[in-house]
C-alpha cells in the first residue's frame, strides 16, 4: 500500500473515531455526520491530489499547507482527539503513523 492510500485510510479511521465519540446522534447511513462525511471528501481530494504524491510526509510536517483555513482547524481538532486513542483502537495504524512522525522528524534535522 503506498503513502497516499495509507494516509487515506489512517484519515478516515480517525474522523470516523472523533465522529462516534462527539456526533453519533447525527450519524448517516455511513457513520458519519454530514460534517464530518464533508471533511471526509474534502481530506481525501487533498490527499489524492498532493504534488509530493508517496513521497509525501505527514500532514503534520508537510511544508504545504494545501488545507483551507477551516478545514485545517477541524482536521486538527480530529487529529487533536483521535491521534491518541490510535494506538488503542487501531494499534498498527497508530504505530505506523507514529513511525512517519519521527521519520520525517529525522529528515528535517
């Protein structure tokens, strides 16, 4: 699975948690809410769109910020709740993401 894909899915694995946690009263059929289902899109057009393509480092560390304003502050918000409760719920998705964090730590040094 290259970077972007595995971005794709560590993304929506972490809306999907925030989203249960703080909105489940307004799931859809899907399980997300109508938000979070429009951050959803809007993250995975930015991810299949990046210029850096599997190269790419995470979000967090990315010299582009490609995400609006808005959406940066809620896909913040999600990383913000969700990033550690990844380790519990997905344990190699989490230490995966881990992982990319302290690789492209390395590289900026």
């Amino acid at each position: 699975m290259g970077r972007i894909a595995d971005s794709l899915k560590t993304v929506a694995r972490m809306i999907r948690l925030t989203c249960r946690a703080h909105h489940q009263s307004q799931a859809g059929s899907d399980g997300l809410c109508p938000d979070c289902r429009a951050l959803l899109d809007y993250a995975n057009d930015r991810l299949e769109h990046c210029p850096f393509g599997d190269d790419k480092p995470v979000c967090a560390r990315c010299p582009i910020h490609c995400y609006r304003p808005e959406q940066r502050e809620q896909i913040r918000r999600v990383m913000r709740y969700a990033g550690p409760r990844m380790i519990l719920v997905y344990p190699l998705d989490g230490m995966r993401h881990l992982l990319q964090l302290l690789k492209n730590r390395q590289k900026q040094c």
